[in-house]
C-alpha cells in the first residue's frame, strides 16, 4: 500500500515535466508544419526562431528592460522587427544594442515607442485585433497560391505590423484586408516582395 502510495505521488511530481515534453514536441511539429506552407526555407524558419530566442534571452539580462519596460521581438527572414515601449530615448537605444549583432540578421527595424508602458488589457486588446486580422485574411480566397499563414502579424498600440515574403499583388490585398478590421489605426509594412 506504501509502495502504491509513492508511486502514485512520483506519478503526480511528474506530469508537469511531462507537459514541458508534450508542449516541445507539439511545438516541434508545429513549425515542421508551419515551415511546410512558408517561403522561407525550413533552415530559415529555424535559423528565425533562433535568433528571436537569443536575442530575448539578451535582452532579459538587463533587468531594467526586462521587468519595467515592455520590448517585443520578432525575427522573420532575417529581418528583426523590435516594438513596444520604453521610458527613455537611452532606454530604446540600450534595447536596440542589446538585440544587435546576431549573425543571421540582415536589417533591424526599431520602432520601439518612447512613452509609459501600456498595461495588461492595452495588450490584450492588441491580441484580439491580432486573432481578428488572422481570421479576416482567411477571407482572401480568390488570389491564386494565397496561404495566410505566410503572413506574420504583430499588434502593438492598434498598429498591425505585416512581416512576410509575399507577392506585391498578395501584400496589397493583404493590406487592404487589414486596414477594415474593426480597432486597427495603423498598418506598417515589412514585408518583403517576391517575383510574381
């Protein structure tokens, strides 16, 4: 009964491990099946993710940054786009040095904003135009080889950031389809543009 009893307490310690093992094997797949449908090579989309994580890990040993401001990083085809907010112009640069110099990145955009960090449901409201935006290109069914999944999407103060490599034809629609979605006021493009 003793024996049972241990057993079933280890059994108990154990699955949160567990759930750290199911979450990276999902999230494995999901950028195998993520890279499938992207134009980015898979080396790319790894080589991507990579970066974003490094450089999130060296933004977060400046414990000023980290825990009293609110800096977002994204890396798509080595383009490294940096949002959020800061309290100080000096802040902003320190963000931009600290995410700089990784190997693999060919242009950095900062368009951290100077001003008090925005809290919690700020950020939430950003996510729900986000999840509307993704829902909204789905729409887009009529242009030939169209994968809405190619399009990364990052929402920060209402401002819709595009990151993708899509057409010029694709990025206009895209745009179009973006700017009538209920809460967005602005739509900025880094994209990059594929021949037809």
């Amino acid at each position: 009964m003793k024996r049972c009893l241990r057993n079933a307490l280890f059994a108990l310690a154990a699955l949160p491990l567990l759930g750290g093992c199911f979450a990276a094997v999902v999230g494995g797949a999901a950028a195998g099946a993520g890279a499938a449908h992207d134009r980015r090579s898979f080396r790319t989309v790894m080589d991507d993710r990579n970066i974003q994580l490094s450089a999130y890990d060296n933004l977060n040993k400046d414990k000023e940054l980290a825990l009293e401001n609110n800096v977002s990083i994204t890396v798509y085809n080595g383009v490294m786009l940096l949002t959020g907010e800061v309290r100080t112009p000096e802040l902003k640069e320190r963000a931009e040095g600290r995410t700089a110099g990784f190997e693999g990145v060919r242009r950095t955009v900062n368009d951290i904003e100077v001003r008090e960090p925005e809290g919690f449901w700020s950020r939430r409201r950003d996510n729900t135009i986000t999840a509307h935006v993704k829902t909204a290109l789905l729409d887009i069914v009529d242009l030939p080889g169209f994968d809405p999944t190619r399009v990364n999407l990052t929402t920060v103060h209402r401002t819709v950031y595009l990151m993708g490599v899509l057409t010029r034809e694709e990025a206009e629609r895209v745009v179009e389809v973006v700017r009538n979605v209920a809460g967005v006021e602005k739509v900025v493009r880094v994209l990059e543009y594929r021949d037809e």
